[in-house]
C-alpha cells in the first residue's frame, strides 16, 4: 500500500486548457479579443484556470489548446506570463465558427496528436473562479472526474448539466441541458482524467456520440458508473454571455 501511494504521488500530471471556443454569444466583445483573453480587471479570463493549475503541485505542465484564428493572441499571452510553468500552446486546425469539431472532438484530436501518457485536468478557459483544483485533482490519480458548484437555485441549473452525488462522491445520475434538474448542484467544465481512461475519449466519439460539448461526455462516463465529483465552494463563473461577463467582472474584476 506504501508503494502504491508513493508511485501515485510520483505520477506527472499535465493541465489542459481548452481555449478553442468562439464565444458568438458575446457578439461585439468577443470580436475585439479572443474568448479565453477576455478583460476581466486586470487580468484575462484564462488567467484563472492557468493559475489554478500552477497552484496544484502534481501538474508539470500546462497546455492551451487555440482555435488557427485566436492563435497567434494566446500564444502572445502565454509567452508573457510568469509562473512556475511555462504555457504551450497548440492549434486545433479550425480557423472559423462554421468548422468547429466542439470540445470533446478537439479533446480527442489533442490527446492523439500529442501521445500524451500522463493524468490530465481539463480545464475550459473562460470558467473563471476562485477555489483550489487540488481535490479535483487528487480525485483523479483513480478515475474520470468533475467539479460540481451550487448555482443557487435549480432553475440556474438548466443552462449548465445537473448531477445526483452519492456520499461518496459517485455520480449517480448527470444529465446534459437538463430541462427538470431536482438539485442546484451544476456541472462545471473543470475535468480531470487518469492516463489509463485517455482511450475513453475516442472510445466515446466511435460509438457515434455528441461531439460538442464535454457535459456528453461526463454523462456517458456516469452511465458506465465510473464518473466522482468533487463539490466546489467559493466563486465560479462560466463565462459565455455579456451578463455572465459583467458579473464576473463585478465579482472578480
């Protein structure tokens, strides 16, 4: 058992952004920057999950994955950015809105293009929030795992997947764009996945499943009966609209 944790704790962990969104939601906002390296006070909207990763001990490295078109911005970024780490960023080949593949499919391009063989936090780059990842990513040395945040109020829940916890964590139910959610509790788009579920992801787009959104893709996992949960407390904000942008600018700015 000693050895056990010991090898677990000595297992490399990489942090994957996913920044490839086009954000048509925010119409005129969007266009005067890339979504991830949307102002929010002094700092842009990726900064919070870039940081988040950083903070967590077991993650050597951290990936941002582009859209061709906002490219060159955040690679800008990341080279001006001083942490422990250093940022690289990757294309995922789609250089306009009428060609984009969604999260998941970009996801799957990553890991087969990179031959990444390490656990991976799965991070959306315009969630924005203030809390620690290191649960989430201790929850993930053992399985496919997610954030969940109390939004309020289960009508708030509709926007986002609503989720069923058992007390120890398992997701026992997580349904996508819910229409009827019981609880507040909502799915975030903070992931993490063991180098030994990596295959899953391809796995999941053979079967013929949504490509588009990584909401599917944890639901697919809480059918199989392996997906846990980590609750998060603290501020969290998804940033996809000019409402959820202005509170996040209010609240985080």
């Amino acid at each position: 058992m000693r050895a056990a944790r010991a090898a677990a704790a000595r297992r490399r962990m990489r942090a994957v952004l996913l920044a490839a969104g086009w954000g048509t939601r925010l119409g005129p906002i969007r266009e005067a920057n890339a979504k991830a390296l949307i102002p929010i006070g002094s700092r842009r909207a990726i900064d919070w999950a870039a940081d988040a990763a950083e903070a967590v001990q077991a993650v050597q490295a951290i990936d941002v994955l582009a859209n061709e078109k906002s490219r060159a911005a955040v690679t800008s970024w990341a080279a001006s950015r001083a942490g422990r780490l250093s940022v690289r960023v990757l294309g995922n080949g789609v250089a306009s809105p009428e060609r984009k593949r969604g999260a998941v499919a970009d996801l799957a391009g990553y890991i087969a293009n990179t031959g990444i063989d390490e656990d991976l936090l799965i991070l959306a780059a315009d969630n924005v929030f203030d809390f620690s990842l290191a649960d989430l990513a201790e929850r993930v040395r053992q399985t496919p795992s997610v954030a969940v945040y109390d939004v309020g109020s289960p009508r708030n829940v509709k926007r986002y997947a609503s989720v069923k916890l058992a007390t120890d964590g398992a997701v026992t139910a997580l349904v996508e764009k819910d229409p009827a959610p019981a609880s507040s509790l909502a799915v975030t788009a903070l992931y993490g996945i063991p180098r030994a579920r990596l295959a899953d992801v391809e796995t999941y787009l053979a079967g013929g499943h949504p490509a588009d959104n990584l909401g599917y893709l944890a639901e697919w996992w809480c059918a199989s009966g392996c997906l846990q949960a980590v609750q998060v407390e603290g501020t969290w904000i998804d940033v996809g609209s000019p409402d959820d942008l202005a509170r996040a600018r209010r609240l985080l700015g």
